[in-house]
C-alpha cells in the first residue's frame, strides 16, 4: 500500500479540510504553531470545507481556516510547492487582509482579533537553517512583542532532514508526514500511536479516494511538474544566454585587444625602421636610442639580425 503525496493540493485540502475530521487539523496546528496548555485549540470552523475542486480551482492552494481558541484567533494555513514571484508579499497581503475583513467600516477596531499565517512551503525561503521559524512584529531595541495581533509561521521542508528514528516531537512526526508520506508503504511504528496522524495516513490511501479525486490529483501533479520543468528550463535558458553574451563580450574584447596589439606592432616596426636608417646613416647605437625611442638592448637586438 502507498500512499499518495500530502503536498499535492487535491491532498493537502483532503486531509485539513475535512469536516469529519478536524481532529487532524487541530493536532497539526496546535504542534506546529506550539500552542501550549489553555492556549490549544479546541475547536475549529473550517471556512472553506474540503469539497471536489474544478479544474479551474487548482492553482487556488490556500486552505483558509477559522480556529476558535479561548481568544477567537484566526489561522491561515497553506500549502506552497513552489516559489512564485511576489510570495512574500503576497502572504503578507492576504494576511493584512484577512484580519481588516474581520470588521465593517465604522465598527469598533477592539473587534478585531489575532490572524496567525502558516506556510507549509517545498523550497527554501530563508537563509537560516530552521526548518520551523517564527515572524513576530517586535520592538527593535527591546525586543518588546507589544503588537501581538498578526504573526507569521513557516515550515520549510527541503530543510528537514531527521530520519524516522531521529523523530522526536509529534510536531517532528507531523513534517516528516508531510515530506516522506509518498515514499512509504506502512504507517511508521513511532506514529501509530497518534491518532490524528493515523487518520492523516488513512486519507492517503488511494482506494478510499473517489475517481474524480485521483484525475484531479494526478492534474495537479502533471501541473506541478511541468511547473518545476518550466523552472528549471528557464534557469537553463538563462545560463546559455549568460554564456552567449559572455562570449560576445569576449570576442569584442578579443577584437579591442587585437586593434590594440596591432597598434602597438605597428609603432614599433616603425621604429624599428627608422633605427635602420640612423644605424645606415652612420649614427652611434647611443644616438639611436636617443631618436627612436627604443633602449640601448633593443636596438642592438634589432640591427644585429
């Protein structure tokens, strides 16, 4: 038995966006985000419940989720799979506009409450090494977190490395899911003791997925792959032109130096000629040098051919 890549969208909205079992979604997102006790969440509404998307929702890979905590806090979570211009701004937009939308105009602002975004991104986006990083809105100097109401969490999974044995929390358990679930066969033994996780694995199961589903999930991934292909195409593209304007730049050079060479060649054939007619004239190989320009060695070198 296999089961099927959770980054996929089709997949990733299957397994987060179900009703019938938001078990997983709160699990995920209480280790993720490391909300501790009387801070978890306990009870999720989801916003866009998990339904079979058409053909032209598939670039939509944003599950939009309301999490009701103690303080009615907001949490974003998507999924990424590859980098697209404009990404960090765009999650800072989409962000800044969930929690504006949470009020109408002339409404009191102490309505608004906390939107929390979380990226489960396929590619590096910042330069440390955390696989897990946090993005607060901090007091330069003080390091004081007075602005506490939108907040930024990543999970970069190219940075993931821990094998099954070295897996250590369930947040641990949760990413190595989510990066190696579609090279397994069984569920891992260090994770069948989670319940959540295990309903994770059960929603990769390919027979339990309706037809329409599977050609939807293998769209998406032909869609993926072309999308890597046209990336990695385009890096190629760019290192040919690179070598192509290289080498134009080089031949120009090649000519400038040549041009100049040949400048050079010139003036001192010339000079050399004119030392064979002193030399002819009778003047000494002092005198020489002195009218050509030339030192004493060279214009020995040269009349003594």
């Amino acid at each position: 038995m296999k089961f099927l890549d959770p980054t996929n969208d089709i997949a990733f909205k299957k397994i987060f966006g179900d009703e019938n079992r938001k078990d997983i979604l709160i699990s995920f997102l209480n280790s993720l985000l490391g909300l501790k006790e009387g801070k978890k969440i306990l009870e999720v509404e989801i916003q866009n419940p998990y339904q079979v998307p058409k053909i032209a929702e598939l670039k939509n890979t944003i599950l939009d989720v309301k999490c009701k905590d103690q303080r009615n806090i907001s949490y974003l979570v998507e999924m990424q799979v590859a980098k697209q211009n404009g990404f960090e701004k765009r999650v800072l937009y989409y962000t800044a506009k969930t929690y504006v939308n949470q009020i109408e105009i002339g409404e009191d602002y102490p309505h608004l409450n906390q939107v929390v975004f979380l990226g489960i991104l396929d590619f590096n986006i910042f330069d440390s090494p955390e696989y897990l990083s946090s993005h607060l809105i901090l007091n330069k100097n003080t390091n004081e977190h007075a602005l506490k109401d939108i907040y930024f969490n990543f999970v970069e999974l190219s940075k993931f490395e821990k094998s099954e044995k070295e897996l250590e929390s369930i947040e641990d358990k949760w990413i190595y899911f989510l990066k190696n679930a579609k090279n397994l066969e069984v569920i891992p033994e260090s994770m069948k003791n989670d319940a959540s996780i295990q309903s994770a694995f059960e929603s990769l199961v390919k027979f339990g997925w309706k037809k329409e589903e599977l050609e939807l999930y293998d769209t998406v991934s032909m869609y993926r792959q072309d999308e890597r292909g046209r990336i990695e195409q385009a890096k190629i593209d760019a290192k040919i032109e690179g070598l192509k304007e290289g080498e134009e730049i080089g031949i120009e050079k090649g000519k400038m130096e040549g041009e100049k060479l040949g400048i050079e060649k010139g003036k001192m054939e010339g000079k050399i000629e004119t030392a064979k007619n002193f030399h002819r004239m009778g003047l000494t190989i002092e005198q020489i040098a002195q009218g050509t320009g030339l030192s004493i060695e060279e214009v020995k070198k040269y009349l003594l051919k």
